[in-house]
C-alpha cells in the first residue's frame, strides 16, 4: 500500500519505518510542524513538581533540548500518554515512568488512580497547544494540583505545490491522521479539493474515533479507527 503520513517530524520518519516494514511505502506530507519554547518550560522548571505529565514525544524533545542538567527530574513520576511517549521518556532516563492508555481522558484516570490530591507538590504538565482541554479539566475538576507550561506550539507546515503533487501522484491508497488540527489540515489540502472525485479511493486511518468525528460527514465512510489510540494498532488497519 501507498501510504501518506502526515504526522510532524521526526515521528513521521519511525512511523516510515515501521511502514516498510511491513512492506508498505510511505510518502511523507508532515501538515504541522513544532515551534519549541523553552523559555516557558525553564522558569516551570526552576521549582521540582511532584511529577511530569506528557502527552507528546515533543514535551520529551524539548526537554533534551534545554541544555542544562535534568538529574533532579529523572526519579519524578512521569505520566505518560502512551507506550511510545513513555519509550521516549525512558530514553531520556526517566525511571518512574506510568503509562496512561492512548489519550488525555485515559491518562487523566490513571493520574487520578495513581496520584494522592493531598501531596504538597502537584504535577507539572509539559503541554503543547493547540490541545483538546480534556485531561486538564478533569485533573482540576477533582482538586488536583496541576500546573501547565505550554512549552511547544504545533504550526501548520506550508507544503509548497511541488510536493504536494508528489505526494498524491500516484494517489495514495491510505492517509493516517493523527489529530483533529492535523484532519482539519488535511480535508483543506489542495489535491483533495481538486479531484473530490477521488477521495472515495483514499482510506482514511485515525488514531481515535474522536479524530475521525472532526471529517467533514462525507469522508466518515472511509474513515476507521483502532479501538485504542495505539500506532500498532493503527498501523494494523491497513
């Protein structure tokens, strides 16, 4: 299968490889790219929280990319998302890392069954933005202490024609769609408005159900989901 991914990098590229893997050939169309701010995270971290959440491999990124020593934070407990957002936490040299199971509200209940409210320290969130405002509303909602530092910010990539035409020529047999800014990116690519004919050929894969719900009611058709926001799940859809 001709498949088009179109999460940012460097995610994009493992997802690739993980693709021809298993024997498919991946096009690479990233639609949002990171901007870090590592001025914000350095006074969120002038303070030790109780504990991290993440809920991106690019929070993980951004910590590398801080240059200054990170050794009183790698025994805190870190809550994290997913199987490769903790990976990438591992990595780094956390060794108290808690896995939340694929999305904010799942990783919320884990907080919430894991964290003791009475605890001096709270939990520092190492977020992104744009973000659905699930996880934070919960944890506040239930009294927990809960600081965010918004250290990165998702921006759309401006894919010039050349490449776009690349990616769709041959058109590609399946599109994986990450999140709701990235779908929202993609319904508005050029090739797809240009031959809205051929969009019925094109399988639309998401990595959750609520992604799909942001596709325009004409695409649902094509559209599936795994029944838990894994990339290995995902990835078996195809």
């Amino acid at each position: 299968m001709r498949v088009l991914v179109t999460r940012p990098e460097p995610s994009a590229e493992k997802t690739a490889d993980q693709l021809r893997h298993r024997g498919h050939q991946p096009v690479l169309l990233p639609l949002m790219q990171a901007q870090r701010q590592l001025d914000t995270l350095r006074p969120a971290l002038a303070e030790v929280p109780g504990a991290l959440v993440i809920t991106s491999g690019e929070a993980v990124r951004v910590l590398t990319s801080l240059g200054q020593d990170l050794s009183p934070l790698l025994p805190l407990p870190v809550f994290a998302v997913g199987i490769r957002t903790a990976e990438a936490a591992k990595n780094l040299g956390f060794t108290n890392v808690i896995v939340g199971g694929g999305d904010g509200e799942a990783l919320a209940d884990r907080i919430l069954a894991e964290w003791d409210t009475g605890r001096d320290n709270g939990l520092l969130y190492l977020a992104g933005t744009p973000r659905t405002p699930g996880l934070e509303t919960r944890l506040m909602g239930a009294g927990l202490k809960l600081a965010v530092a918004e250290c990165y910010r998702m921006l759309p990539v401006n894919n010039d024609l050349t490449r776009l035409q690349a990616a769709f020529d041959p058109w590609p047999d399946v599109a994986l769609l990450y999140s709701a800014e990235t779908a929202r990116l993609f319904v508005s690519l050029p090739p797809l408005n240009d031959h809205k004919g051929r969009i019925k050929n094109l399988r639309i894969l998401c990595l959750s159900k609520k992604i799909a719900k942001t596709l325009p009611p004409d695409l649902r058709a094509s559209t599936a989901w795994p029944s838990e926001p894994n990339e290995d799940l995902l990835l078996d859809l195809i």
